[in-house]
C-alpha cells in the first residue's frame, strides 16, 4: 500500500536505529501521546531496535483509556434503556465501567452497534425514525471534525433522534499536565501526528520554550517513529527545544483550518476528567449551547455522575509514564485482558494491554539483526 | 521483569468473572479457550477428545475413522463467495481432512427460525448440495427444527461428518516435532473481511470474496505422496494467530513465524487497515497450516501447488524445542515479539 | 488519536461544501469519503482518511524526504569513516 509499505521497510528502520546510536550520548527519555504509535512501537519491536540509552515512554494518549468511568457508565446506562441503539466505535465495546462494559450489556440483549464512522450513526437515525440513535463520540482532536460534521448535518436536517455522548480530550492540556508534574521524567515529546493534521503544531511551541523540552510531530510507521526518535534525541543531545515536524507529508503548521472551523462551530473547550489523571482544566471538547440538543446527556437527564476507580488499577501512573505496564503489582494476575482492571489493559492501545499481548514473557531468542 | 515494590496480590491465577456466556467465548480466543478448559474438556474427558485436534481419530472395529461436528450461525447468512450453506458442508469436510481422513458422509441439522423465507432456505440447501459434489460427500441424515420468531438469528446450521482416515501415523499437534517447517496454504484474511464487507456500519466495496473451499484433495494428495505430515489445522474463526497458538500449547513446542512471509492480498490490507484489524486474527475458511519435517518441506510445497485452493502454498517458519509453547513473529523491522490469542473476537478500532 | 490511513480519490460528488463527498480506494477496497475538510483535493490525489473523513492531502514531495535524510545521514557517517552498513 502507497505511503504505508516503504515506511515499515527493514533496512531503512535499521540505518535509523543505527545512526540515533551514532549520535547519542546519555540516556534520555521521550514520551509518546498516541495509543496508535504505542501500538506501532510495541508490534513491530520498535523499541528493541533502538539503543537502550533511550526509553520510551507511553503517554495517555489513548482516548479509550482516558475516557473516565462516568462517561463509560452513562454509556452503559442509555443503552440498556428500551427504544435507544447506541452506537460506538469498536475501541470502546469492552472498556469496562463500574460495573460491566457495552459487549457485556450488547449479550444482555442491548442494542449496541459497531460504527466506523458518526456519519454511519446518522444514516442509522434516519432509517430508524422510531428510535433514539446515541453516538459515543469519544476522541482526541482527530476525531472531533467528524463528530462536530455529524451533529452539524443532524441540525441542519432537523434529525430529532440523533444524539451524541460527547468525551472529547485535548492533547496539549495533557501533555502540559504531565510536564508540569512533579517527578516528571519525560525529557522529550513525540506529538500525535493525526491530531496535528487537524490542529497543526502552533499550540506545542509554547510548551516547548516553557517547559525546554523538544516536540517532534511524528507518524505511526516505523520509520516515522524511528525518524521521530531520531530527530528528538538529536535535540537533546545539541542542547535544542524546539517544534519539528517529522511526519511533513501530512502536516502542516496550521493545520487544517475548514476541519477547526467546524470543530469550533459546535463545540467549546471545556474541563474534562481523564481516566487515571484525574480533571484538567480546559482540556475537553463539550457541545456548545446551540447544539445542546444533541447532548445526550440532556436529552436522557443523565445528570452528574461520579464514580471512584478499583485502587489496584494504577493505570494513571502508567500513563504519565511514571510506571512501566509489567510493574503494576495486578499485571498479568489480577488484571489481564479478559478481566482488565482499567483501561489500559482493555484497549488494544493501551500500554498494558500492549505489554501484555507482546512482551509478558521474556523473549530470550533475539534477532534483531538479520 | 521488575520486582513489584508494593505487596503482591495472592492469587496468580485469573479468575473468569463471567457469568453470563458472551459474545467473545464464540470468538476463538482466549474466551473460547476458557469455556472448552472450564467446562467441557472437564467433562467430556476422553484420549480423542483430549487430543484437542479438530475431528476425533476413533478405532472402531479395526476401522481408522475421523468425527466431527461443527455448527454456523454467520451473519449475514450471505456473503460475496458462500453463504451459511457452504461454510456448514465446507468447515467439517475440512475437520475431518485434517485428520489426514478422506470424508465421505456428512449430517446436517437445521434450526431455523418462524418466518425465515422458503426461498432462502431453498437457496443454503441448494449451495449445501453444490458443495457437498465439490468435495465428493453425501448428506445423508439430517434433522430440522423451528423455533419462535425472535428466537434464532434467522437460520443456524450444523453438520456433522465422517470419514476414513488414510494417514498412517497420527495427523496431531502431538505429533509436531522440533525442526518441522510450517506450510501455509495460500493468503490470509479473506473470509472475515468479505463478510465485514457486507456488515451494516462498516461496509466498504470490494471484490474480495470468502475463501470458502474443501481442502480435502491437496491433503489426500500429500498423505498418497507418502510424505510424513505431522499436523494439520484449517484456520477458521480467530485466524492464523489462533490455530498456531493452539498447536503450540498442546505441543509444547516453539513456532516461529515470519511477517514478510505470510500472503495477504492487496485488498483485504487495505479493508484491514481501514478498520484497524491484524490480518492474522482475521478468519478464514479455506487455508491451512502443514507441519512436515524439513527434508520433506520442498515435495509437500510441490504437491500442495498442483491444486487451485493452494496454489499459493509457502513456508512461513519452523518449530523449535521450547517447552513454554509460545507463538512468536518477526516483524518486517526484524524484531520478534510473541503472538497471542485475542481476548475475545477482534473489534474495529479508530485508536 | 490515530488510525488515518492514505487511498487514493477516484472520484468526487457534489459541490455542497458540507456535504462533499469521494470514492477513495484503499489497495483495491473502496469507500465514500467525506471531502468537506479537504476543499483542494482533485482526483488522483492521495488522502489521509480517518472514520470516513479526508483530513489531509499527503504531500508526495515531503513524502519521500524521510528516505532522503536517511540518504544524508549515510553520506555524512560515510564521510565520518563509519560503517553504515553493518
């Protein structure tokens, strides 16, 4: 596949490994803000390739991980309700809630359906007049420009059982929040690639001269991760804190203005509980008073929940980076992904559910080099 | 591994907290897997049963038989390449092959649910019939029943099959040895993104069909080439991950797999990186892994290519001694990483 | 937030700027894209699609600059006196 296959080519991925091992000095440690590239970094090895003066480390950048348990649980309480099809992409169908999760409600008879896109969501409201349609609409800023076009098209044809359950995240709050952190070990930030295709990278370079950390916005292949690295630790090694752009073929500074233009259109910036951290001001994306009668929480009065999460889950630490998946005392005995704990370990992204599909044994057999 | 600094929890072991059967325990993973140790190897213990391979090797009355049963509930029903019919009569002509039997007779039992049009059923007997000619059986009793509306997801089928085995020593994940070289018998992916094709809420055009097909011929041909074949497994529900993970398991033995050998059509890549979903867990209904020792990898690669339904045979990897029974894969970066059983089935995902 | 993947635009329906919309092909799979955010895509051009939206036109000059600089780097090692191939 074009612009997908030359970038996960052995060699190349090899020469960069090679030359950030010819450039590096000391260890440093980077962090990456997007569960595709944890998941892209831990399938095909990325992190064995590279010398180990640097540690990658795994950022809550997985929006189904961060979802908080109120979200998950008002989920879980409008889909049981009679005359509702509640729709979701498919990450969140087994992010458990307090007390069970969507393909458990789904069995229970349910009607919960997969969607790949909220356009879909529409076309099953409108050929379901009789029903109340809920979008899950859950997502860092990449996904934000599809959902505000979604409740956008709803209103502009006056479709009256379309609904969304809005959890939107911002990345910069998030990243802020972890920089500003005391015992912050992350020295450098591999920024979310598709989320800059919308948003561009202006936000980052206050955060970059703020807290003198380089910020290289980088891909999902290995070779866009690996270049990434690269071009992080080449900063740190020259004393630099600056924005890079690695992954230029898809971004550009500003982004993309039509895709911020609907997002502001319909929604606002608003303060946003994430999952394990806790709430960040000014960090999630709510409906605006326009469109609030597409809020599903208005239209089902599911009111103000809040719910406390099982004290062994330390998935909050694991994504501020501040422990590594196999450290977790419940990893991989009380909390594994048939009965994860939180959800890092029941999203495909999350660092603990990576750790635990590719890495719970030691792999003692190594070919690297071949 | 890091030694964990808090007090460490007691139990090791983790516990099903399902009470309820789910979804997932059909999937062909990890759920699946619990359900078979939990409840039905436990109580069904018996050598043929235990032999976890996909139809029983009976002796009966000096006779080598393979049995076995296999049940569809697909949706949708029908699908680009078959419909239920097809996979019913196909899935357990392919069990009793890869107990290196011949098939030969075939039941069929129906459940079919008030309200299902006369005309489809019509249309699953009659791809049942083709099929069945396809792959030289007969159905020769069978059984139907109707249930409420409501109650059945319009029409479910099993089949049950039997057959002589020609193979002269045991076709089973027992009888994988290390140094063995895994064959597979053509690319991977296409039953699972034909029928995801067609789903409501993730449709996308294609001309990718099932790979619904016997695969009895090129297996018989192999045990008449007079080639040692240690194992056979047909890759359905939980793909290739999940029928290699098995025969590890019950082998005890390491398999290693390389990514840069493993077929997978242009399209179904390209459905499978849309929807975010790994080619190897994808399901399949007409390929098949073959262990043979290595001397013999060549012949059996040779033998398999003479037929259209695995012209496209390759080696993908070996076996080596490792008792921990693990699955690994190199990636096309080179770095080797294990390959494990999905939780439940695979989920599009967006993340 | 993160699975985007690039196909090609075969064709475009539709002058609504909302409601713009193309069939991309993805390796041979094809599916209607909505192109609202994408007004200066033309047919033949790759986009980046993430749940059926186009949000980017890949840059095929830029696309190719991640090989070029390993090129560099390999120049520069080479004249360093350093092994790049092993």
């Amino acid at each position: 596949m074009k612009f997908i296959d030359e970038y996960r080519d052995g060699n190349a991925a090899r020469q960069y490994a090679d030359a950030v091992r010819r450039i590096i000095t000391r260890p440093w440690t980077l962090m990456e803000v997007c569960g595709g590239q944890t998941h892209a970094i831990v399938k095909f090895g990325i992190d064995e390739l590279l010398p180990k003066e640097v540690t990658l480390v795994h950022g809550p950048g997985c929006p189904v991980c961060v979802t908080p348990l109120e979200q998950i649980d008002k989920a879980l309480l409008v889909s049981s309700w009679p005359g509702v099809i509640f729709t979701s992409f498919g990450d969140m169908l087994r992010v458990p809630g307090s007390h069970t999760d969507l393909l458990t409600k789904k069995a229970g008879g349910a009607d919960v359906r997969i969607v790949y896109s909220p356009l879909d969501a529409l076309k099953i409201a409108r050929d379901n007049p009789g029903k109340q349609v809920v979008f899950f609409a859950v997502g860092f800023e990449t996904t934000a420009p599809a959902n505000a076009m979604a409740v956008f098209q709803a209103a502009q044809e006056g479709l009256e059982n379309f609904s969304i359950l809005v959890s939107h995240v911002l990345v910069p709050p998030a990243m802020e929040a972890i920089l500003g952190a005391k015992g912050n070990l992350v020295q450098g930030f591999l920024a979310a690639g598709h989320v800059c295709t919308v948003m561009g990278y202006t936000e980052y370079e206050p955060l970059a001269a703020k807290y003198q950390v380089p910020i290289v916005v980088t891909g999902f292949e290995p070779l866009d991760i690996l270049q990434g690295v690269y071009m992080a630790v080449k900063q740190l090694e020259e004393g630099r804190h600056e924005v890079e752009n690695q992954y230029a073929r898809a971004v550009r500074r500003d982004g993309n203005l039509p895709a911020q233009h609907v997002i502001k259109e319909v929604f606002e910036v608003v303060p946003r509980k994430w999952r394990g951290v806790g709430e960040i001001p000014h960090s999630g994306l709510g409906l605006r008073e326009a469109y609030r009668n597409f809020d599903a929480e208005i239209r089902f009065g599911l009111g103000d929940m809040h719910v406390d999460e099982p004290p062994e889950c330390l998935s909050g630490l694991v994504m501020q980076g501040r422990l590594k998946p196999n450290e977790c005392p419940a990893f991989g005995s009380m909390c594994t992904p048939e009965h994860p704990l939180g959800a890092t370990m029941v999203s495909s992204e999350g660092a603990c559910a990576a750790y635990y599909r590719y890495r719970r044994i030691a792999v003692e057999q190594d070919s690297v080099r071949s | 591994m890091s030694t964990p600094t808090t007090p460490a929890f007691s139990c090791p072991v983790p516990v099903s907290r399902h009470e309820h059967v789910l979804l997932g325990h059909g999937g062909g993973g990890q759920m699946t897997q619990l359900l078979l140790e939990q409840i039905f190897l436990p109580a069904f213990s018996n050598a043929a049963l235990d032999a976890r391979h996909d139809g029983a090797a009976l002796l009966i009355g000096g006779l080598r038989l393979a049995f076995s049963t296999d049940s569809y509930v697909v949706k949708p029903m029908f699908f680009p390449g078959g419909n239920i019919g097809t996979l019913a009569v196909n899935g357990t002509v392919n069990d009793l092959a890869m107990c290196g039997a011949r098939p030969q007779f075939l039941s069929t039992g129906f459940i079919i649910e008030e309200g299902l049009p006369i005309e489809t059923l019509r249309q699953v007997v009659a791809s049942m019939q083709l099929a069945a000619a396809a792959a030289g059986v007969q159905l020769v009793t069978g059984d139907t029943k109707v249930v409420d509306r409501g109650k059945g997801d319009g029409l479910y089928v099993n089949t049950a099959g039997i057959g002589i085995i020609e193979a002269a020593n045991p076709i089973a994940p027992s009888s994988v040895r290390s140094g063995d070289v895994i064959l597979l018998s053509g690319d991977i992916g296409r039953h699972g993104m034909a029928v995801m094709a067609a789903r409501e809420g993730l449709a996308f055009e294609s001309e990718i069909e099932s790979d619904c097909a016997p695969v009895a011929a090129p297996v018989l041909n192999l045990i008449e080439a007079g080639l040692d074949v240690h194992c056979l497994r047909d890759l359905t529900r939980g793909g290739l991950a999940s029928a290699l993970v098995e025969i590890a398991e019950t082998s005890r033995l390491h398999l290693g797999i390389e990514d840069a050998l493993i077929a997978v059509r242009e399209d179904v890549r390209g459905a499978c990186e849309i929807l975010g979903l790994d080619p190897l867990y994808v399901a399949n209904e007409g390929r098949f892994v073959v262990f043979v020792p290595e001397a013999e990898a060549e012949l059996a690669l040779e033998v398999l290519s003479a037929h259209a339904v695995s012209a496209n045979a390759m080696a993908i990897g070996r076996v080596t001694q490792d008792p921990r029974g693990l699955v690994t894969l190199k990636s096309l970066i080179g770095v080797t990483r294990i390959v494990d059983r999905l939780s439940g089935e695979q989920l599009p995902r967006i993340c | 937030m993160c699975l985007a993947v690039p196909g090609k635009l075969l064709s475009i329906e539709g002058d609504d700027p909302v409601l713009r919309a193309g069939k991309v092909d993805f390796a041979g799979v094809q599916k209607r894209v909505n192109l609202s955010y994408v007004p200066d895509a033309k047919i033949g051009d790759y986009v980046l699609v993430h749940v059926g939206f186009a949000l980017s036109i890949v840059d095929e000059v830029e696309a190719v600059r991640v090989f070029d600089y390993l090129r560099t780097m390999g120049d520069l090692a080479e004249e360093l006196g350093e092994d790049v191939t092993k």
